[in-house]
C-alpha cells in the first residue's frame, strides 16, 4: 500500500502517479498534505515550501524545493511511497540526504545543535549540489527576519544559535564550489 492513499482517494493518487509533470505532481501532492499546516511563524506551511522552491535554480531544484519537508512532516510517508507515485530516483535521493533522521530521544540544546552540525556535515560530504543548494536555501528561508519577527521571542533565540553557523559552512561550500 502507498501511505498517500491514506490521505487521499485511491482515483487522485492515480491521476497524480499517471501525471508526467514532475513540477505539477509535486505541487499537487503539497497542496493535499500541508493543506491544514501552519509553519512555526503561525503562516500556512505551503509558503515556505513554495519560497524554498522558488529559490532554488533548477527545474529539480523547484521540485526538491516542494518536497523538502514532506517525508519530516507528513506521517507514514515514505521515499518508496514517492518513487512509487513516479517522482524520479534522483529527487527522490536528495530528499533523503536533506531529511533529518527522526529520534525519539529528548536532547539538551546542546545536544540538538550538535546534531544539527553533523546533519549539515552530512549534507556537505555528500557533494551532491542540489542537496546542499536545497538546504541554503531551506535554512536562508527559516532564518528570514520577517518570519523570524512573527515567531515567539524563544524560537528566535533557538533559530539564532542553530542557523547562523550552519548558514555560514554551506555558503562557504558553494562560494568554494563556484570558484572550482
């Protein structure tokens, strides 16, 4: 069974699986599973993803951009269920570079910035460049201060301490890239 069967008829997943519009499929599938979604700043979840896809600079840039949060966020779905509806193996591979493993342990903040360091590590070693242009600009999106400003003063003070030095290793990475 395909997970997005439970948050869709049987008849829509298909239309979506026979669709041969990468872009079109995704926004589809995003418009169905964030429809209800509000984002930390309290706006609709589909705004960011469409930012993150806007800024990225390709037609699969666009795509990842979209789908970046859907197997974090959405429960039960898997990357098979993705390759299943026909997203294609190499979108479907920087997905699962960028998504964070999911822990049930409780960490100190601490512990989660070290995490997050070794999640952007993990990105970077891959050398996979859209994987690591998708998380510049996920965390460029997170860290915007107009969206910043609508978020309590607490997770401004997490977001102050977890993206600014990951931000900075990324845009490093792809300046070194662009020089190669």
């Amino acid at each position: 069974m395909n997970h997005l069967e439970l948050y869709m008829e049987k008849s829509k997943l298909q239309k979506i699986r026979e669709c041969s519009d990468i872009y079109l499929k995704s926004m589809v599938l995003v418009q169905i599973l964030f429809q209800d979604k509000k984002d930390a700043d309290g706006q609709p979840y589909l705004g960011h993803l469409m930012r993150v896809s806007s800024g990225m600079s390709t037609p699969d840039g666009k795509v990842v951009g979209l789908l970046h949060d859907l197997v974090k966020d959405i429960p039960y779905i898997t990357f098979d269920d993705l390759l299943d509806i026909k997203i294609p193996e190499h979108i479907v591979e920087v997905l699962k570079i960028v998504t964070k493993e999911k822990t049930d342990k409780k960490l100190t903040d601490e512990e989660r910035l070290i995490r997050y360091g070794e999640e952007i590590d993990k990105i970077i070693d891959s050398g996979n460049d859209l994987a690591i242009e998708l998380k510049t600009v996920d965390i460029t999106d997170n860290y915007d201060k107009d969206r910043l400003a609508l978020c309590s003063s607490e997770l401004q003070d997490w977001y102050q301490k977890k993206y600014p030095p990951q931000m900075k290793k990324l845009y490093q990475v792809r300046k070194n890239k662009q020089c190669a």
